[in-house]
C-alpha cells in the first residue's frame, strides 16, 4: 500500500474489526486522537481508517 503523505516510509499499523467504522473512528477523535485516513473502501473486502491516538501512535480500524 502507498503509505499517506506523512506517514513514514517504512511502519506498521496493526488492525482491529469494529461494527461501525465512522462512529468508531469519531469516538477515537473525541477522545484525543487524531484522524490520519478517513474511512476508505477496498472493493470486495470492506472499509478502513487510520488515526493516531494522543501520543502519536497509529492504528487502523477495519470494517469486513
């Protein structure tokens, strides 16, 4: 994958399913994190999103 423009060249982002993505992804920014990828379509698979939580660190949230 083409990683987003601020990311670094090489990372690792690990995954976790949830129900609801936008609502998921609205609870981690309400929370102080920060949305790095809004939610994002993978034709025949299902959506994902990456923020970064108040620290910094990345994460990705999938919807199958």
């Amino acid at each position: 994958m083409e990683t987003a423009g601020d990311m670094p060249e090489s990372y690792m982002i690990f995954y976790v399913q949830v129900e609801d993505l936008k609502a998921s992804l609205d609870s981690a920014v309400a929370l102080g994190g920060q949305a790095i990828m809004q939610p994002t379509p993978i034709p025949g698979v299902g959506s994902f999103a990456i923020f970064s939580d108040p620290v910094g660190n990345n994460m990705g949230i999938f919807k199958g």
